[in-house]
C-alpha cells in the first residue's frame, strides 16, 4: 500500500484526508484561518495558497509568516500552493518566477507538502521534484482545467506522466459539462489505481455537477478532499464538516 508521510499524518490509499485551504491576502486573515484549522477536528492538512497572499514574494515576510502559520497547525502539516492564473489561481507568473519562488519554499523548510503545475514544463517540475526530496518534502503535481474534462484515457496518460516525472501525488481537477463527464474523471481514478496500485491520487470534478466526485473520490483511489472553512479555494467545494460527515458515513458503509 502507498504511503506518503507529511507531519502527523499520513496520505494513503483507503483512507481519504480532508485538505483546507487558506486563501487569503492579508496575515491577520490568513493566521485566524490557521489557528482554526489546527483546533479542527475534521481538517486533516491545510493548504495555504500563497498566490492570494500579498507579500508573496517577499521572502523574510513570507517565511515569517509560514512560521506563524505552522505553529497555529499544532503538528497538522501544510501543503503550500502557488496556483498560477491559467489554472484557475490569482496571479500570472512566468516558468522562470514560478521555479525561483517554489525553489525558495522548499529551501526554507516552510512546507510538508507543494503543489508543482504539470504546465510548468517537464524540466521544472523534475528539478523542483528533485529539490523537494532533498529536503524530505512530498511534492503533489497537478493539473487544472476549467474548462472541460478531457477523455478518461487523455487523464489516465496526464497522471502516468506525472508518476513517471517522480510525483508523490499525481492531482487532477477538472470541469465538468454533463455527468458524463463527472463518469469520465472516476473511471480515469479508478483505472490508474487499478493499473498503478503504487501511485497516489487525488481527483475531482469541479462545479455544482462534480461535487460528488469530492464525495466519493476516495472509492475510486483519490486520498484527499478539499472543504471550506472560510473561503472556498475551487468551485464545488463544500464545508470540511459536511465533507467529514459523507467520508464517515461512506467510510462505514463499505467497513
């Protein structure tokens, strides 16, 4: 069974952890956040979403502020994100900025956890895995696409690649326009677990339509939902309480 470590928890397979993010600009907002995560007793990880952040790319502030964050966690592990604006995030960001400002997030020990854009390119990604692991930090690579969901084998191939790259956490979210679609993206889930029992996965289908992909992702191999305790970080994401009641009653159901 795969295994990933990332402070007191664990990401495995059977076993679906609730993500909550943290998207917001100013420190006062971003340390309530995060002292509520850490007294929760359904949030699994946080994400803290620098992209909304507005010093974000002031290091001493930033680093400082990570360190504040991770204090109010009380041991619970932080996932850091900077969500790029063609992947539905809040700033534009060239390759070259992007690789420099993850680099920088890996070297101040600040993260359990970081996300790394597939779109990024193959070269960035590789290096910012490589980086990552030296530092013993698990790296998520992603994909995004706001627009529509692609065929199951066109997500199946995106998340071998990312496996194939050296991921820990291959991620896809996508949009879907019919329920379809919201098939297309389970059966994709559950035929890369069934074809890669070593790989972990993370999926979702976005908006009202896919919301139940966040629901029941974990029966087809996702090991993480994403819920709300302030703002919501993506369309379709639902309160990490009424998240944690659903995974409870599935999880009891198939027990």
């Amino acid at each position: 069974m795969s295994v990933l470590r990332a402070g007191n928890t664990t990401l495995e397979d059977g076993k679906v952890r609730i993500c909550v993010p943290i998207a917001y600009e100013t420190e006062k907002e971003i340390l309530e956040e995060s002292v509520r995560i850490g007294k929760s007793s359904v949030a699994d990880i946080a994400e803290w979403r620098i992209d909304w952040y507005q010093d974000v790319f002031q290091p001493r502030k930033r680093n400082a502020l990570s360190r504040k964050i991770r204090e109010n966690l009380q041991g619970k592990p932080l996932l850091v994100t900077f969500r790029s604006r063609r992947e539905g995030g809040e700033r534009d960001i060239t390759p070259e900025a992007y690789q420099t400002l993850l680099d920088e997030v890996i070297e101040s020990n600040m993260a359990d956890l970081i996300d790394v854009e597939l779109s990024q390119g193959m070269a960035c990604v590789q290096e910012l895995i490589k980086h990552a692991h030296q530092m013993g930090i698990g790296v998520i690579v992603s994909q995004h696409d706001f627009k529509k969901t692609p065929e199951a084998s066109n997500l199946i191939t995106t998340m071998e690649q990312m496996a194939g790259y050296g991921a820990d956490v291959c991620k896809i979210a996508v949009m879907p326009q019919s329920l379809a679609d919201v098939a297309a993206l389970l059966l994709a889930t559950g035929t890369m677990k069934e074809n890669h029992p070593e790989t972990l996965l993370i999926t979702m289908s976005m908006g009202r339509t896919g919301c139940v992909s966040r629901l029941c992702g974990g029966l087809f191999g996702s090991v993480m939902s994403f819920g709300s305790m302030g703002k919501a970080s993506a369309p379709g994401q639902v309160s990490a309480k009424e998240l944690s009641d659903v995974l409870w009653a599935i999880e009891r159901a198939v027990n």
